[in-house]
C-alpha cells in the first residue's frame, strides 16, 4: 500500500471525497479551500456520491450485507477514477469500509472521518478537566463502537464515553440543520 505521505509528495493529486448524503459536500469545499492557501500542486478533487439510490439511505436497508455490497459498488467506481486518495467524509461508510473485500484490495490511501473525529474531541477533552462524551450517530455507525474503542485506546474512561443511537438525525441535518426537528432529535424528544 502506498503511504499517505508517499502520495502527498506528487505533483499532481486526484482527491475523492465520499459520502453517503450531503454532508460530505461541506467537507469538499472545506478541503477545496485550504488546499487553494499556498499550494503549489495540481489537485483535482471529486466529490463521489455513495448514496444508495432512490430513497434508501444506508440506514434504511435491512442489513450489514446489503450495505457492504452498495458500498463495494461505489468503491469500485471510484477507483475507475484513478484517485490517489479517497476520503470518506461520512461515518456510516466510514465503519463499513475495513468490512468490505476492497479493503484489502485498494492500494491507495483511504481516510475516514472516525479519525478526524476521534482527533477532534481529543483536542476538547485536554482543555477541560471534567467532561463525559456523548457519541450521536446512526445505528451502523454507533453498533461499530470504533469511536468509543479508539477513544479508549487513547487512554479515555470508557465509563465517561455514552454511545446513542438517534435514528434520522442524520437526514434531518441535511434537510435543514438548523430546525426544530433537529433540535428535538438532538434532545430526544422527537
């Protein structure tokens, strides 16, 4: 496999950004941002929709299998766009991607956003002395338990680490993040 930093170090880069819904829309403008301060290299980012199809989400279908096998479909047709690096910008896909068979087969970096979002609280937690962590999510994402293991293996009291399902929540954020349907999913009082 080749390093993330092996491949950072070419001229010219192929980005793709994944996500399931939306949201990883955001995450490409935000990288599309930082990268256009100071960057001297040619990088083509694409953004690769991993949606399901129709009105199924991956939270919709019936079972593990029936993700993993859409999932290794989009996959498949990100690599036909020979990327130098895919980031999945979704923790649904995130948590799914080291059960798929291309897991072993792809040869590129693959960056999930359990990382980025285990790096993020980590940051939080060392400046406050008192605190529980409360981890939102779907019920793929919170079944995996991969945040509240790596948290833990980061040295973090797993009795201070609350996992919770909060079904929609993440459709509801898409259609408006800001509604009151949000916030009451968010309270759980929906």
């Amino acid at each position: 496999m080749i390093s993330i930093t092996e491949t950072l170090k070419k001229q010219n880069l192929r980005i793709i950004i994944t996500d399931s819904g939306l949201g990883g829309l955001s995450v490409h403008a935000l990288i599309d941002k930082k990268l256009r301060i100071n960057n001297d290299k040619q990088i083509e980012l694409i953004y690769f929709n991993s949606f399901a199809g129709g009105n199924l989400g991956y939270n919709s279908l019936k079972n593990t299998n029936d993700k993993l096998l859409i999932f290794e479909s989009a996959l498949k047709g990100m690599m036909k766009l020979n990327p130098d690096i895919i980031i999945i910008a979704c923790n649904t896909l995130s948590v799914l991607f080291n059960q798929t068979k291309m897991f072993k087969e792809i040869e590129i970096p693959v960056i999930g956003i359990v990382e980025s979002g285990i790096e993020m609280v980590l940051e939080k937690i060392n400046a406050v002395s008192d605190y529980n962590i409360i981890i939102v999510g779907t019920e793929t994402t919170i079944s995996s338990n991969q945040h509240k293991t790596k948290l833990v293996q980061h040295g973090i009291n797993e009795n201070k680490i609350v996992n919770q399902v909060c079904e929609n929540l993440e459709s509801e954020i898409q259609i408006n993040p800001n509604s009151k349907i949000v916030e009451k999913l968010i309270a759980g009082i929906y």
